[in-house]
C-alpha cells in the first residue's frame, strides 16, 4: 500500500454555540496552534430537514438545549450563507480549507455558492438523494459522504449515484459508527479495509469520522489505509451541547495532526539496505569476527 499524507478535519460542527466570534476563535486556533488542514462547519435549513413534530417537540436533553423546542434549539446553533462567507474568508486567509456539512438541499445550495474545496453530507442524510443527485450535477468540487448508521447495500447505491452521474472520482466515503461518544468495541475499523476492497478503484479515496475518545485510534485508522481524518472539535469538553463530550480540544487535535503526520514520515521502506545514519553505528558496532 502506498501511503499519502494524511488530511485532518477539525469538525467544529455547531459547537461554536452561534456565536460568530467563538467560530473565528475556533479557525484561528485550528490553523495556530493544531495547524490541521481543514476546518468543518455545518449548515442546516431546520423547517425542510426537520417534520413539524421534530421541530414542535422538547430537546431530548434540556440541560444542553439551546431553546424551548428542538427546533428553536437548531435555529439558535445555525449561520446564514453570509456569515458561513465570513468564515470561510477568515479561514482562507488562515491558510485552511473550510468546509461545511449540509443536511438538505437548500443548504447544498447555498454552500455549493460559496464554491468550497469539499462539502460534506452526514450519515443522516446520505439518503437524501436528492441531494447528492444535484450536488453531483451542480457543485464541482469534492463530495464526502459518511456511512455511519448506513447498510452495505445503501453504501452501494450511493457509489452507484455517483458513477452513473461520472463524478465518484470526486466522491469520498467515510468509515463511520454515529455515536457521541462512541465505545472503542463499536468503532469497528476494519471497515475501512473492507471499504478499501470495495470502492478503492471506484471513488477517490476513503476517510474515517470518529466520535470516540482519546487519538490512537486515529492512527491505526490512517494505517489501514483512511486517507482523511475527521474528528469533532471543541475549546472546552464541558461546554453546553451534545457534541462537546465527543470532542476534542485544541491540545488533543494538535496531538492528533502531529502524530498523523508523524506516522506517515515513518512508513516507508529503506532506500538502501544500510541507511546512512545506520553507517555510523555500522561501522563503530557490526561484530568484525
């Protein structure tokens, strides 16, 4: 196998609480201090992607809600297409990708506006293929699709929306288990290697989104072969929201893009038997018999 470098996404999601300064602090840290190479918002049009009663009903959990109904939760978390302008400029000038996730068709819309590098469709909506059916037709840059909660068969029929429509060569799929956080026996990795078997010749590469703890996953992750590493992000773990616990801080995605990259320097092979640094200690050690 032959190993590029790896790509890190530090997935802000909505944990910036809709305060547009929280999600510029954010990107200026990712790029500082974590120094990864994309930063991922999302964006949601809450009445089209929510029922009445999904938008009507409480948050399930009250303590990390951010109105009285569900609803009015999203609506307080959500950017508009000028703002989400706003942040992929400070992102540009940073020198990191921005990106956002969209979880209906009025959403792609608007992103596909802002002409990102890569959009991004959750595991809850890779079977709005309505979607995808128009971003593939409408937006040209890369697509990336996570599977969690997603059946093999409709893993397939996503491949196969993007190859009858020639652009799975844009398309990425993402090795995936939704849960926040999710427990290491349920992080199942080897299904990026069966991901790898299937679709390495049919898309352009594979990713993985993880929701659990701690990093070292993500390394065995990027040695069986996921190219693009996608993990939530958070200035604080104890922040109210859902996604914060699943998360990790600046320090953790630091350590996470330093350890990547540390990892793809050291798999290779040795371009000579007796490397040269090892000439030195073969000279002064080697048994001489």
């Amino acid at each position: 196998m032959k190993y590029i470098k790896p790509l890190v996404i530090a997935e802000v999601g909505c944990n910036h609480m809709g305060d547009m300064e929280i999600a510029k602090e954010y990107i200026k840290i990712a790029s500082i201090f974590c120094k990864v190479d994309v930063v991922k918002f999302q964006k949601r049009n809450n009445k089209e992607y929510l029922t009445d009663q999904q938008y009507n009903a409480p948050h399930i959990n009250p303590h990390h809600s951010y109105g009285h109904t569900y609803g009015q939760h999203r609506e307080a978390l959500e950017f508009n297409v000028n703002q989400h302008k706003e942040l992929k400029k400070t992102c540009e000038e940073l020198g990191l990708i921005y990106s956002t996730s969209v979880w209906d068709l009025t959403s792609a819309k608007e992103i596909a506006e802002l002409e990102p590098d890569l959009i991004k469709i959750p595991s809850a909506c890779n079977n709005n293929y309505k979607m995808l059916a128009w971003l593939a037709e409408n937006y040209n840059g890369e697509i990336h699709v996570s599977t969690g909660m997603t059946r093999s068969d409709e893993i397939e029929e996503i491949v196969q929306l993007f190859e009858h429509k020639k652009r799975n060569n844009d398309l990425i799929i993402y090795s995936c288990t939704s849960g926040y956080p999710v427990p290491f026996k349920d992080v199942c990795l080897l299904e990026i290697v069966k991901l790898r078997e299937k679709y390495n010749t049919r898309v352009k590469t594979i990713g993985f989104s993880g929701h659990h703890n701690g990093i070292a996953v993500d390394i065995a992750a990027y040695t069986l072969g996921a190219t693009h590493i996608e993990r939530h992000f958070t200035l604080n773990r104890t922040w109210k929201g859902t996604d914060h616990a699943a998360s990790l801080e600046p320090d953790g995605i630091r350590r996470l893009k330093r350890d990547l990259d540390s990892t793809y320097d050291v798999l290779s092979y040795k371009e000579t038997q007796i490397l040269e640094i090892e000439q030195v200690q073969r000279d002064k050690l080697k048994y001489k018999g």
